[in-house]
C-alpha cells in the first residue's frame, strides 16, 4: 500500500504536500463560510447567498476551462520543478493578501472572487505540472500507487482541514487567520521541491517550442479510446462533484441548521469516505475499466441519496460511500490516463484530463446552487446525483462516437498505433 514512499523524493514531496493540503482545506472551508458571512445583509436570514458560493466556486475553476489546455503545453516545454516552486508561492501570496484584508475587515465579497480566479488562473499551469511531476519521481511501475497515495494524502487532509478550519472559525472569531495559516503551510511543499535529489529523478526531456503542439495533444486524445473513455467519463462526474464541498455547505447550514464546526464535520466526514477509498486503490496493482465505471456510478446514486437524508446523522453516514466512489473514480481515470500516455505527451494530456477535471465546475457549480436557491439544497444535490448517471452512459455513446470518426479520418496515425500497441 505504501511502496512509493521507499523513495526519497517522492516521500519529501508527500510530507510537503501533506501539510500544504491540510492547509488548502483549511482556506477552503474558510473560503466558503466568508461568502456567506459576506452576502448575509443586516436583518436577512443569516444564510448568506449561494448564488454567491456558486459564483466563487465557478470563478476559481474558470481558469481551467479557459487556458487549462496551454498550461499542459508549458508543462512539456519547460523543466516541472521549476514551475511548480514558483506556482506555490504566488498561491502564498494571494492566501497572505485575502487574510490581511478578512483580519482587518476590508475584505468584500469581490475580493474573494478575485482571488479565486487569480488561484484559478496559477492552476492552470501547476496542476497539469504537478501531475505529470509524479511519474518523473517514481517512474512508471509505482505510478498508480502513487496517485492512489497523494489522493489518500489529499483526502488525509481533506479530514482534517474541514474540522480543524471549523474550530477555528468557532474559537478565533472569524476567518482571516485562516487565511495566513494556509500561506504558512506552502512552505512545506516549497522546501522539498527545492530540495529534492535531481540525479533520482526521470526527467523527461523539454519539448522544444513548435506550432501545432496543442493541436497535437488534442488529436492524440481523441484517436485512443483508452485515453478518451475515462476523461471524458470524468468530465460528466465532476461537473457536480467539484461543487460538492459547495452542497456540503448549503446542506448543512441551510437544511440541518448546523454551524461552522458541524459544517467541517459533515466536510471531514465525507474525506473519510474519500480516504477509505484511494487506500483501497493504493492496494490495487492495476486500475481497470469495471473500477472506473463502478466510482461513477456509486457516487452519482449516493450523491442523490445525500439530498434525501431525513435528519443530519443519516447526512453523515451517506457521505462516507458518497467519498469512497468519489475517490475511486478520480484515481482509476488519473492512473489509466497517465499509464496510456506515452512521456513527451503527457503535459499536454494532464492538461485536457485537468481541464475536464475542473473545467466542469463554472457550468456545474452556478447550476446547483441556482437550484438550491429555488428549490432548496436536496433539490439541487439529488438533481446533481441523477446527472452524473446520465453523463456516464453519456461518456461511454460519446467514446464510440468520437474515436471512431478520428480513426476514420486519421487512418493512418490509427493503423500505426495499432501495429505498435
């Protein structure tokens, strides 16, 4: 379960991600409670808008939908490191600007949309970087256990963050020193890029510039089915699972009256899920398609089940399955996608897999929360449960349909493949 951790660089870049993660969770939650703060008017309900919380979540993943595909370009044409270093410490910076303005009471709900595009738009290059980066630390015969660990490391986090963020809230009065905890936590992952062992790494040479380089990343995609089945299977799912946290929320103060710390709780609950899950992929030598299938399922009938919970404690118990098919899904269609990628493509591929990944959520997360605001929040979450079924019988049509027109009007490149694989 725990084999990547053997090796040194990848073990340094897990500890430094463990603390930079809990500290994401940390703003997170922060993040979302201060929308709510921010837009609750003098004598209104005091559940703040989540038209509002929609907005934030969309304007943090816009970026990805927007410029995803040429942070992927830029992952294959320059060195990871590098990039990734210089990603985490602008995202410290904009963590520190949001936290002196919320501690000195300046902040307005603008800011917060501000920051989360500028968050978006460093995304769009770190992410894809950051995927990539893995199997240039562990190599291609531990990738798949060690996706399965940094989603265990990341929903470690996601336990604690939520909860631990809801505390504090409760205890410090507010959410700014949330903030300038987070841009705290970003030394951790900074130190151990820099200081990593760069004659272990598999590096991979950088793609010198050229025309056609995204068009070729594209193409590449949509002529393998092994690579266009999961993303675009994951396209559908997190379309509503990215603006899950969102529901979470919204559940949680809205139907079951709940505070800040209840909200982390129900937030950490539902990581526990997600926890069980990748460690249960983290067992698994091989991630197949059965796998894939089953997480996107499970999560869309479990997710409607959420919405009809009659009381919180049956809210609490539904999450848990809910994480656990979440997960599961995220890390079969990571690993697959990677593992059927050859090395000098695989920025450019991260970047379609991370565009779809995020790219979903300024269509999913205004949907859902404009109707949880005119129908309530089960509404919007059981809506969401049903359309991740729909999309992923939707993703498998859309496969057969796609793939087979590239092989039609790319015989050649599709013969040549064939002879090769």
């Amino acid at each position: 379960m725990f084999r990547s951790l053997r090796i040194r660089n990848y073990r340094m870049f897990a500890a430094g991600g463990a603390v930079s993660n809990t500290g994401t969770w940390l703003q997170r939650t922060a993040q979302d409670w201060l929308v709510l703060d921010l837009t609750d008017v003098p004598g209104g309900s005091g559940m703040g808008s989540a038209a509002a919380l929609g907005t934030a979540t969309a304007l943090q993943f816009l970026p990805m939908l927007l410029f995803g595909l040429f942070g992927g370009v830029l992952a294959d044409r320059y060195p990871k490191r590098p990039i990734l270093v210089t990603a985490q410490s602008l995202m410290a910076a904009l963590a520190l600007t949001i936290g002196v303005l919320t501690m000195t009471g300046t902040a307005q709900v603008w800011h917060v949309f501000v920051m989360a595009f500028l968050l978006g738009l460093i995304s769009c290059v770190e992410v894809p970087t950051r995927q990539a980066f893995v199997v240039e630390m562990v190599g291609r015969r531990d990738l798949p256990n060690a996706i399965a660990l940094n989603s265990s490391i990341f929903n470690l986090a996601r336990v604690v963050g939520p909860a631990l963020a809801g505390l504090l809230i409760s205890m410090l009065g507010g959410t700014g020193p949330i903030f300038l905890i987070n841009a705290l936590t970003f030394g951790g992952v900074i130190a151990s890029l820099i200081f990593m062992r760069k004659a272990e790494l598999h590096t991979v040479e950088p793609l010198p510039r050229a025309k056609g380089q995204l068009r070729e990343g594209l193409r590449y995609v949509l002529e393998r089915e092994e690579l266009l089945m999961p993303i675009l299977l994951i396209a559908f799912v997190s379309m509503f699972a990215q603006s899950f946290s969102m529901s979470i929320a919204l559940m949680a103060r809205d139907e079951f009256g709940a505070g800040a710390s209840s909200f982390g709780l129900a937030s950490s609950t539902f990581a526990v899920g997600a926890l069980v899950g990748a460690l249960l992929a983290a067992r698994r030598v091989r991630l197949s398609r059965k796998v894939l299938f089953a997480g996107a399922l499970g999560f869309g009938l479990f997710q409607a089940a959420t919405g009809l919970a009659p009381f919180y404690p049956a809210y609490l118990l539904l999450l848990i399955p809910t994480g656990i098919a979440l997960i599961t899904i995220n890390t079969a269609a990571n690993a697959s996608v990677q593992l059927a990628t050859s090395p000098e493509m695989r920025g450019r591929v991260m970047g379609i897999y991370m565009l779809v990944f995020t790219g979903g959520a300024p269509l999913g997360a205004p949907l859902i929360g404009w109707l949880s605001e005119l129908g309530g929040p089960r509404t919007g979450v059981v809506v969401s449960g049903v359309l991740v079924i729909v999309g992923t019988g939707l993703a498998v049509l859309l496969t057969r349909l796609i793939a087979g027109r590239a092989r039609r009007t790319h015989p050649v490149t599709a013969r040549v493949r064939h002879a090769v694989t």
